[in-house]
C-alpha cells in the first residue's frame, strides 16, 4: 500500500486508548511531594520538525515537514514513548540524476510526507541518568530518475527512459543514553532542560518496490539494501522542544561500492517543535503511594 493515512488514523486512536482508561482514574492533588511526580502523562501533539543532512563534507540537503501524533510518559520514571505521522513535506519526490540525492532519502528519510516516526525513551532504565532508547522510522516516497538502455547495435546512443519507483526506507536506531546535564526544578510547573548523549547502533534498509540489479545501479550505484552504522550524537529536550545534533558511520557490506549521501561519516542535525492539541495529566492514588 503506497498511502498510510487511514491505517496511522487507527493506530493513532489505538494509542490514545489508553487515555480513556486513565482519564477514568481517581485525579488527586496533594500539598506534599510524594504523588505530584507520579502517574502519566498522555497529550496529542502537532509536529513540525527540521533537518539537515551531510551528502558530502562541504555539502547538506535542508528539510521540513508537519504533522500530528500521540506521547505517553511516565512522570515518575521519566521513560516515554511517541508516535508522529507527517502530512506534508518540503521533499516528498525525490526527482534527480545524482545517486547523493537518493543515498540522503535512506539516510534521513523521516523528514517527509507520509513518514511513520516512533521513539521510545526510558533515561533512568539502568539507574541515576542512565537508560536507553529506540528509534524507528517508516517513510513511503517516490523516486525518479533516466534509465538508459543500451541498443544491440553500438553505432547508436541508446534510449533514455524516466522511471519511477516507490521506496520506503526504513530506519531502526538502538542506543544507551546518558543525560549529562539536567537544568531546572523537576517540579511539576518547571520542566528542566536535559542534554543527552546517545550511542549505539543503526541499521537503514531500503524496503518497498523492489529495484533491479540496472534500476539500483542508476538509484545508488549500489545493490545494497541492509545498511548498518554506528551512531552516536547529543540531544537536547526543553518543554515542548527538542534539537539533535548526531554522527553515522554505515558501512558498505561486501564487495558493495559506497553509495554517495549515504556510507561513509555522516552528520544529521535538526529540530523539533511541538504543541499540544489535547492533554491528560493523571496521577497515582495517594493508597497506592503509601503502598509503595
């Protein structure tokens, strides 16, 4: 299916399900610190998000999109998890002759109409300000470009074709995180600012329709799909904003050449900005406090 619009709809309101359940839940307020951190946090957001990506060392491609989504987080253990769908995008056909423009599609592939992003979070998972977190990202695009095909008889130039396949590069980063610096209150009217270095691992692979050994060649110079990297960077979240600046190093596999935009270091810096549309704030039954 090259549209994901009704069935992200669903999924959207499978996530928010569980707001129904909380929203049911006895709220209470007490005057002392022991319940004002506790219970859950449920909003659905509006997304704006931008970035830049290195297709050579002198050399980045700017992008942008909107959309909307769902977040979830635990208030008292800080762990998160959120879910954005994009509506629309500054590059949502990607139209060329240079492989460096398809190779920063796999790279960064989020940035556009129609992508699926989800991140998990739980910065406390391994004690004090250590944890961990995933990132996964799902985008459907098309990609156009001149095939030439080569006549049996050599004396003519051979005919060049515009063709067009729809892709979907996917995304899955895994990584342990370090919050290095935590400014502010963590009172529930003082949202701190939290810097965070990240490491792990990335793995890109090119999924949807299928390309021929000739349709990749003239794509990415490449027959590669599975890209796997290393990823390391530094993120910062302040209230309803969040920027990231990070370094993959992907890997050709085999006898694979490099593709351009793609393998090799490659920086990914951006921003995000979001608002609430709707927002539920629960918290723990003060029994339930005592118990624990």
């Amino acid at each position: 299916m090259r549209y994901f619009t009704q069935p992200l709809l669903l999924i959207c309101c499978l996530l928010l399900m569980p707001a129904q359940y909380l929203a049911q839940q006895d709220t209470v307020t007490t005057k002392g610190d022991a319940t004002e951190n506790k219970g859950w946090e449920v909003a659905l957001t509006g997304t704006s998000l931008a970035s830049i990506a290195s297709t050579a060392p002198d050399a980045f491609i700017p992008s942008a999109s909107v959309g909307f989504g769902a977040s979830f987080r635990n208030r008292e253990s800080n762990s998160s998890f959120s879910l954005t769908y994009t509506i629309s995008g500054t590059r949502d056909t990607i139209t060329s002759v240079n492989t460096a423009e398809f190779g920063t599609a796999v790279l960064v592939p989020g940035i556009r109409k129609n992508s699926i992003l989800i991140s998990v979070r739980d910065p406390e998972r391994f004690g004090g300000n250590h944890g961990w977190g995933a990132f996964l990202n799902y985008t459907n695009m098309d990609w156009t470009t001149n095939l030439v095909t080569l006549p049996s008889d050599t004396s003519s130039d051979g005919d060049t074709t515009l063709i067009t396949r729809n892709v979907a590069p996917l995304t899955l980063e895994l990584y342990y995180s370090w919050r290095i610096a935590n400014i502010g209150n963590n009172g529930p009217d003082d949202t701190p600012a939290k810097l965070t270095w990240d490491l792990g691992l990335a793995f890109k692979y090119l999924a949807g329709e299928r390309l021929s050994a000739k349709e990749a060649d003239v794509f990415l110079g490449s027959h590669q799909e599975l890209f796997p990297a290393l990823h390391t960077g530094f993120s910062l979240h302040y209230g309803d904003m969040s920027a990231f600046g990070y370094f993959n190093y992907i890997f050709p596999c085999g006898d694979q050449p490099d593709v351009q935009g793609l393998t090799g270091l490659r920086f990914i810096g951006g921003i995000k900005l979001s608002a609430n549309i709707a927002k539920i704030v629960t918290e723990k039954d003060p029994k339930e406090t005592e118990g624990d």
